[in-house]
C-alpha cells in the first residue's frame, strides 16, 4: 500500500509552492548549489531558456512550471517521490524525456499516479 507521507509528492496540477524566483523554490526541496546547476542545465537543454536563481517563476508557461517541479523533485535529496498529475498537460516528447530523466536515476524510487 502507497502511503503519501513516505514520499515527496508534486502535484502536477498544482506544480510549484512559491510564486516567487527559483531560488525560494529550490530551498525548499532542499537542494545545494550543485543541484540547481544539474536543474537549471537540464530546463535550459529541455526548453533552450536559461533560468537563473532569480527568475521569476511565474513567467514560466504551465508545462515549463510542470517540468521545473519535476527537475525540482528529482534534484531533491528525496528518495521516494510521487508525481500526481505530471503527464496531464504534457505533449508525448515531453513525457518521454521524462522517462529518459527517470532512467539515469535508479537510485530514487519513483511513483506516477496518472
């Protein structure tokens, strides 16, 4: 049985906790320095857009917001995560680069309620 509080859950529909730049967002997933440059090199080869600690995050369109919450969760020291609703407003490139990303980390366990 699945039960939320074992894992990081990031809810597509409601994809990012703060409206405010990139890094507030990152210090919430508790990620290092080296871990928002892995994030900000994987946005920027995904969407060709370079994000720096203090982009505005509300500038960002619903599925660049979905894909940021993912690099976010995937970045994060968590080791369970749960996305609910991640594919909803993806195109299907966009969610087999999210397999792609899933695969070259076998070390987290990873959850998709679709």
């Amino acid at each position: 049985m699945l039960y939320e509080k074992d894992y990081l859950v990031c809810d597509g529909q409601s994809p990012l906790i703060t409206d405010a730049c990139l890094r507030d967002e990152a210090l919430l997933y508790n990620l290092q320095d080296k871990d928002i440059q892995w994030l900000q090199a994987e946005f920027s080869r995904i969407f060709n857009k370079t994000l720096s600690p203090d982009y505005r995050i509300s500038e960002l369109s619903g599925g660049q917001k979905v894909i940021l919450t993912f690099l976010l969760a995937m970045a994060s020291p968590a080791r369970r995560i749960l996305f609910v609703h991640l594919y909803d407003c993806l195109d299907a490139g966009k969610r087999r680069m999210i397999q792609d990303l899933i695969n070259l980390h076998p070390e987290k366990e990873i959850c998709i309620d679709v």
